[in-house]
C-alpha cells in the first residue's frame, strides 16, 4: 500500500527537504522494483538477462579511507629490526682456497622457541640459632608448590588464550617430559587464584566508575551440570565476564555492584521504586532516611519487619524493593554515573539510560518469513531505507549537529511509519518506531555505540570454552574461569600481553612489569 499523500503548502524548509528525501528513497527502491520485473519477464521470454557484474570494492574501501582520514596505509615496517637478539653464533664456511680474504659478515636472524622440562631443586639452608629457634632458607618469588612460575604461565595461556583442553594440555606436557597429571593441572588452572579474580573485581570496578557506555549481552554456560548464562560487560577499555544460575534484572543489578554485598535504600533507591509503579503507600513504609544493609539477608529481614513479604499484589513489592535497593548501592558507589548500557533489547539490561542495538533491531525484520513476491520486496525496500539511515547515523556520529539531528529522527519516523501491505512486517516496524528513544539515543549521546558488537565478539571465547569443554565442577573453578577470560580480554584491549601480564603477576623472573589493569582504567577517568 503506497503512503498516503500530504499538503505541502505549509511546510518549512526541513520538512520538505525530509520529504524530498523519502521520496528519492521511494524512487530508488521502485527502480530496483522495474529492474527485477524486466528481469524476470526476459526469464520467461527465454531471452538473456543484464549481467551481473561484481562489485569493485571502492565504496568500502572509500569509506575505510575517510574513516582514518583519508591516509593511505604505509607499508609494514620491517619487524626484524624489533626483535632482541638472545645468542649470536658465527658461522664459517666448511673450506675456503688459499689467497681468500675476509669480508665481513651477512647477518641471517631467525627466530626459534626454547620448550623443555627444567628441573631445579633448591637446596635451602637451616640454621639453628642460639635460642633453639630454626631459621630456614625462604623460595625465591613466584616459587609455591612443586611447579614453577613459568610452568603455571604456560598452563594458564594454554588453557585459557589457546582454547587447549585439559586432556590434550596433559598429553602436551607429560610428552614434553614433565611428570603432571591431569589433577594437578586442573589444580593449577583453580586453585589459589584468589589475586586474579580480586583484580578482575577491581577492573569492573573502575569500568564501572569511569565508563561512558557499556554494551551487555549474555550466553549459556554450564556449571554444577545446571545449564546457566554467562554474562560480559564492558567497554572498549576493558571486559568483565560473570557466570550465574540466572539472568534476571536482579542478577545483572547484583552484578554492577562489582563485589559490593550491601543494599542501600536511599534518593536513588525510592526513585526506582516510583519508575517501576510501586504503590506511594508501599514505598513510605521505608521512610525518607537512609538505610543500608549488610547482606540479602538482612534486607528482606526488613522486608519481613515492614510488612512487604506478606503482600500479594502485582507488581511485586519485595522484587521491586529488592531491585532498587541493589540500584541504591550502584548509585552511592558512583557507578554507572550518566553511563549509556547499549544492548539487544533484554528486559534485564533496560535499567539506567538504555540504547539499543541497530544490528539487533535490523535482524528482526530479516528474519521475517515471507509468503510471496510483494512480501520480499517490501521487507527488502524496507531493510535498504534502515541500512542507508544507519550508514548516515555512524556518519553523524563523526560530526554531530542539532540540524542533522532534527533530519535523521524525520527519517526514523517516516521509515517506521511506512504502511507496506504486509501486515507481519507493518507490525513490527510499529513496535520498532515504540522504541524510538532507545534506537535514536546516539543523537544526544554520539559517542556510544550503534550496536553491541564489543560484547559480541567478548563473548566468542567463553562460546568457544562452552563447546570444547562443557562447564565447571566447582564455583573455585567457575570464577577462576571467569577472572582469566576477563582479565585475557583487558589486556588484548590495553595492547598488553598476556602472557607478559601472567609472567609478571606470577613472579617469573626478568618477566616485563606490567601495572594493575584497574589503574590503566582509572587513568582515563571521567572528567
């Protein structure tokens, strides 16, 4: 169904120039329309149709060029000259006739890998002092157990950057001429990991203080043999990953604490209350002064004393009350302060200021089914309108402007407002225009992504973990799990190494110092 017509008399300049601008869209997808028709009526005249020809590729490469401002890319620098040298062996010919003179050297560098077992055993001195007491030679650093530091930095890069199995790690070693078992590697992959997993703590924190957007998404994970979901938060500074049993707003507010266990009713807290319906009556029972609790516990023993457990009305109080108290804590710790969280829609990540993803909300209409002809033509009409609005919305992003602003909303509005005739996909553009703030927050926020693409790609590590080696046993396990992937994904954001940051973390000597993640973060703080 064509869109209905308009006087234009009394339009402004804008609004005629949003007017032309749909109607060359509308002559463009007819184009298309009459090309495929002609085709088709040649198909069934037996006659040949237009060749196809592939595309040059200059359009990409145009906008690759004028995204990194129009530079041409060099040409890689030779990266031999950044390699340190270890040895120098001098090689001589095997024979050489009389009267050959010496000319100098041809350098040739080659790069090689030192892997075999080493054993060392230190042998500590005792002395006895006068006073009976023993005094006993201390390990050097990095030294527990009966395997060294460069042996746990290997297993841990292994298993963890490399995707390598437990099993094939233990054939890998043990084939290398080290006596381990699997036990021993599983020990040393989740026991005594208590420094990682509190700095992983410490980098969402600083995320969270200093972050100006997050993107948020979720996968399954098994854990206990319980199917559960996996968690990534981050930013294009640093990522954090949390395996639970659950992925309500509740778990995912627990989450954005970063380590906190209190709940705090305050400003923040009755604030939430209000936005999600709770009854005024219900929400002065908590009274205007602050209060914080120690623990779940406590709170819904307060809960219990304010009379809220006993209630059997929706929305739920104790969920709702539970909710804003956890959004209470976020608020006093000052995190999320005026963060955009950009997701794919989930009920559980629309909490604060919220964005939705374009990928996402595209991806709903393509995966429309279509029953005929007129149905593919308009979902494609359709698909090409929103592309080419998302393409001139990443450019306004470079350069944005209130005029620009006002333009590309018209867009929005016309585009979702379109009656195609065919009704699945009318709906949905209607149920897509409902959500027209979140889509268009980059407007008055441009510096936050269009998409969740971050936590997308975050996420393929811990997808990948999932299929080569089910789930975890053990919650030691599952957090150690958790800590390494987030902490491996920082420092490949921080272009540090990893196995620089686990040699330096686990004491390996004349391994490159490597400063605290949470301090790269804090470093880039919010003004």
């Amino acid at each position: 169904m064509a869109e209905s017509t308009c006087d234009i008399s009394g339009l402004g300049l804008d609004e005629l120039k949003a007017l032309l601008a749909q109607a060359l869209e509308d002559n463009a997808g007819l184009k298309a329309e009459n090309a495929a028709l002609r085709e088709e009526i040649a198909r069934l005249k037996g006659l040949k149709g237009r060749p196809k020809f592939k595309p040059s590729g200059m359009e990409e490469a145009a906008e690759r060029a004028s995204a990194k401002g129009g530079k041409r890319k060099g040409r890689r620098g030779a990266k031999r000259s950044k390699l340190t040298l270890d040895e120098t062996r001098i090689l001589k010919p095997d024979s050489l006739p009389d009267g050959a003179r010496f000319k100098g050297y041809e350098d040739f560098i080659v790069q090689d890998i030192v892997i075999m077992p080493w054993t060392i055993r230190y042998r500590r001195e005792r002395w006895l002092l006068p006073s009976g007491e023993t005094v006993l030679a201390a390990l050097p650093k990095g030294v527990a157990g009966h395997f060294g530091p460069n042996l746990k930095r290997f297993v841990l890069s292994q298993y963890h950057q490399g995707q390598v199995t437990i099993p094939r790690l233990t054939a890998q070693l043990t084939g290398l001429g080290i006596e381990i078992s699997k036990r021993q590697i599983v020990r040393l992959l989740t026991s005594k990991q208590d420094a990682f997993v509190k700095e992983n703590i410490e980098v969402l924190r600083a995320g969270l203080l200093s972050a100006f957007w997050l993107t948020v998404d979720d996968t399954g994970a098994r854990h206990k043999a319980r199917n559960g979901f996996c968690t990534p938060i981050g930013d294009d500074r640093f990522a954090f990953f949390a395996t639970t049993g659950s992925k309500s707003r509740l778990n995912f507010l627990e989450l954005l604490r970063a380590g906190r266990d209190e709940y705090v009713i305050n400003r923040g807290a009755l604030d939430s209350m209000r936005e999600h319906k709770l009854p005024q009556a219900t929400i002065a029972r908590f009274g205007d002064a602050e209060q914080r609790f120690a623990g779940r516990k406590a709170f819904m023993a307060h809960l219990q004393k304010r009379g809220l457990t006993d209630l059997t009305v929706q929305p739920d109080p104790v969920l709702i009350a539970t909710e804003a108290a956890l959004w209470g804590s976020i608020a006093e710790q000052g995190l999320l302060d005026g963060a955009v969280i950009v997701s794919d829609g989930a009920g559980q990540f629309r909490i604060a200021e919220h964005a939705l993803c374009w990928v996402h909300a595209e991806r709903l209409i393509h995966k429309l089914d279509t029953f005929c002809k007129a149905h593919v033509q308009a979902k494609e009409r359709i698909r090409a309108r929103i592309w080419r609005l998302y393409k001139d919305l990443k450019a306004y992003r470079q350069a944005p402007t209130p005029r620009r602003a006002r333009q590309l909303e018209r867009r929005f509005d016309a585009i979702f407002a379109t009656e195609t005739g065919f009704a699945t996909l009318d709906r949905l553009l209607a149920r897509l225009r409902a959500q027209k703030v979140e889509l268009l927050t980059v407007l008055k926020r441009p510096d936050i992504p269009l998409h969740t693409n971050g936590s997308e790609n975050d996420i393929r590590c811990q997808v990948t973990r999932r299929k080569i080696s089910a789930g975890t046993r053990s919650d030691a396990g599952r957090d150690a799990r958790d800590a390494f992937l987030g902490l491996m994904k920082t420092c490949a954001k921080q272009a540090i190494s990893f196995w620089d940051y686990l040699g330096d973390r686990l004491g390996v000597l004349e391994a490159p110092a490597v400063p605290r993640l949470a301090n790269l973060l804090t470093g880039h703080a919010k003004a």
